[in-house]
C-alpha cells in the first residue's frame, strides 16, 4: 500500500536524492508546502524568505515522499530525516538563510504524527548530549504539495555536480533491537524461506514473483536464521534467501538464491511429490495416469468444489464443468479462466493440444475438440480437490 508524508530539510534538491535512495521509497517530488498563497513559484518563494508582511505565510522548499508501507515502515523515513539535517536551526539551513529552508514535517494520518512527536522527543535528547539546542521543527497536517518547476526535480540526477550540502549533525538514533520469536518445526514436510535482517532485493523479488501467489498446502514459513530452533540445518545460512526444505524438522537440501517460478515449482515438484512417483512423472516428465486409476476413482465423484495445482494450489477445474467421458481420465468441459495454458504438442507422431498450469507450469494433460465442444482430458494425479465451502 502506497503512502505519502513531505519533509522539508534546507535546499530540497538534497533532500530529494536522500529519500530517493532509500529501499521502499517509490517516488519523490520537489515543491513547496507549508505556505498561505496559491500556486507558489520559486521566484516567489525567495522572494518572501525575508518578508516582514505579517499577512504572508511563505511556503517551505519540500519533498512530497511516496512510500510502499508493506516494505518500510514510515518511522524510518522519519528517522533518516532527523539525521539528515539540523533541526534546531530556525529558518536556514547552514548558509542557506531563509524561512523557505525551515525544518518541517508535514504528516497525513496519525500514526505518521504520533511517531514525528515520539522521535522528535528521542532525537531532543540525543542533541541535547551533543550541546546542541531545541528542535524548531514544525510538524503539522499536510494541506496542500505544490509541485516545483521541472527543472527543479531529480536535479541531482541531471546535474551530478549540483548544489548539495550537508547539514547533518551527525547524531544517530541508536539501532532498534528486534526480539525476533523462536521457530520450531511443525513436522512432517515444510519449507522456510530464511531472509534478511536487513534490505534484501533477492527476497523482495522472491516473495513478489513466488510466495505472494502461493495457495499450496505445504507450509511455507520466512524466517530469520537466528529464529530456527531445534531444526537439524546442514547448509551454512550465509546467503539469502536460502530455501530450507525440511521434513521432521531435518533438512533434506537447500538452495541458496532466488529462484524464478518456474525453477521453484521444479524443486518443490521433487520435494513433495518425490522423483519416483507417478505424480511427478505426470508433472514433469508429461507423463499420463494409468485409464481407471486410484486417484481418477476418488475424483470422479467429488461433491461440489474445485479441483487446484497441487503445487500452486491455484484453482483449475471446477466440479461444475466436470463430465464422465468414460475415458478413465478426469474430463471438463473447460479450466478455469486464465489458470492454464495450451501448448502444441508434436509427441507420439499425433498433433495434440497439451495443457499446462500457469503458475506451476506442470503439465496437466491435453484438451480435444469433440462434437462441438472441448474435452480437457486431465491427470488426476496432479490435482487436489477442495469442498466449495472450504474455498479461500
């Protein structure tokens, strides 16, 4: 989820590539903010950071900062601003004089306002043992960001040897400690997903490509390495991710790295099918279930509900579509929209249409074209059935 909160620093060229470095940030504009008139310029802008007209509130130079909440927390960002700057200098910022380069926080809900007041009150602290003053910083609602002149965005960017000065005091907030829980192994097979403490690109795009869409029935748990608790672990945890696959709370392997779809559903094949069944051999190998088989009879009869990936446990076939084509395979008139994809197959001499899961990418089986409609002839094999009410 996107959201947005504008701080203002000094010169808001700096402040603008600060926040644009920073993992989670997703974009960061220029402006002024804080001021009484419309459509403010940065002509008017300098033009008021002396004035005396008591009727004149003059905007601030400031970065409107848009943020995915889901990869960092808003007190991070407030955080990193206290330290960028000097927060007890009144309308200047170093030999930046005016009260368009006042300090400023301007919030848009009230936990964003409640962590600028919190941190504002640690940081007054830490200052105060450096023999530095009273914060001046404004924190208020924010009313309205108007957007600075083109010219005036990621201008760092286009002029590499710009105007850029520090005014940091150099005082830190003391890293948080994180009392993260124990993990103990559930039993039988589960896979985690050992991240990070920190950033980490490779499980970000791990978790967007693979985990974020995974409705299977094994577990899948992330973890840090030092919350494993009485797992038996043989690969050195020294890269992340690394992908535990476990079962009894032993590891039976690892991989270290991110793995795309397809390669993970590959290795997950191997782990929860295992190599010498029938199911992985349908799955991987386009093998076919024998006419009549175990699973085929179990499924044949199902009350309502869907039939999943049993991988993915991405929905496929629906009951609803389901017909007895006494072929001894499962047949449906259709999948479910968007779930597979048709492949032309060449095998055997015969020109036939196979059908593969989209997320998995596992082969299912073939789909024909008889008496005007279409038989999606599918392996039971690689299917779970799950009642209508018990569908998430």
């Amino acid at each position: 989820m996107i959201a947005e909160i504008v701080f203002a620093a000094g010169c808001f060229w700096g402040v603008e590539k600060h926040f644009e470095s920073i993992p989670g940030v997703v974009d960061v504009k220029s402006g002024y903010v804080g001021g009484n008139y419309e459509n403010p310029t940065y002509n008017q802008v300098l033009k008021y950071r002396m004035s005396n007209n008591k009727t004149i509130i003059n905007h601030t130079e400031g970065v409107l900062v848009k943020f995915d909440k889901d990869k960092i927390d808003a007190k991070e960002l407030i955080k990193s601003f206290w330290e960028i700057h000097d927060p007890t200098q009144l309308n200047r910022q170093g030999n930046d004089i005016g009260n368009n380069y006042r300090s400023a926080i301007f919030y848009t809900n009230n936990y964003q306002k409640e962590t600028a007041f919190n941190t504002k009150v640690k940081y007054q602290k830490l200052l105060e043992q450096a023999d530095y003053g009273k914060i001046v910083t404004q924190i208020q609602p924010l009313k309205k960001f108007w957007l600075a002149e083109n010219y005036h965005q990621d201008y760092l960017k286009n002029n590499p040897n710009g105007y850029c000065p520090n005014h940091a005091t150099g005082i830190k907030f003391e890293p948080e400690k994180i009392n993260y829980p124990a993990l103990l192994p559930l039993g039988d097979k589960e896979i985690i997903v050992v991240e990070s403490e920190g950033y980490c690109p490779y499980c970000e795009k791990f978790e967007k490509d693979v985990l974020s869409s995974y409705k299977g029935t094994l577990p899948i748990r992330k973890a840090v390495s030092k919350q494993l608790d009485k797992f038996e672990i043989k690969t050195k945890l020294d890269a992340t991710p690394t992908i535990l696959f476990i079962e009894d709370g032993k590891e039976v392997f690892s991989h270290k790295g991110y793995l795309s779809s397809k390669e993970f559903y590959e290795v997950f094949g191997k782990f929860k099918l295992g190599e010498d069944t029938e199911s992985y051999n349908v799955a991987f190998n386009k093998g076919t279930d024998n006419r009549f088989c175990k699973q085929y009879e179990i499924f044949k009869n199902t009350p309502d509900g869907v039939f999943v990936d049993k991988l993915s446990g991405e929905i496929l076939f629906d009951t609803k579509d389901r017909f007895n084509s006494g072929t001894g395979w499962l047949s449906f008139y259709k999948a479910v929209d968007g779930s597979t994809i048709e492949k032309t197959d060449l095998s055997y001499g015969m020109i036939r249409t196979e059908v593969l899961a989209k997320k998995s990418g596992i082969h299912l089986g073939h789909v024909f074209d008889e008496m005007g409609h279409r038989r999606f002839c599918i392996n039971a094999t690689v299917l779970e059935f799950v009642p209508r009410d018990e569908v998430q």
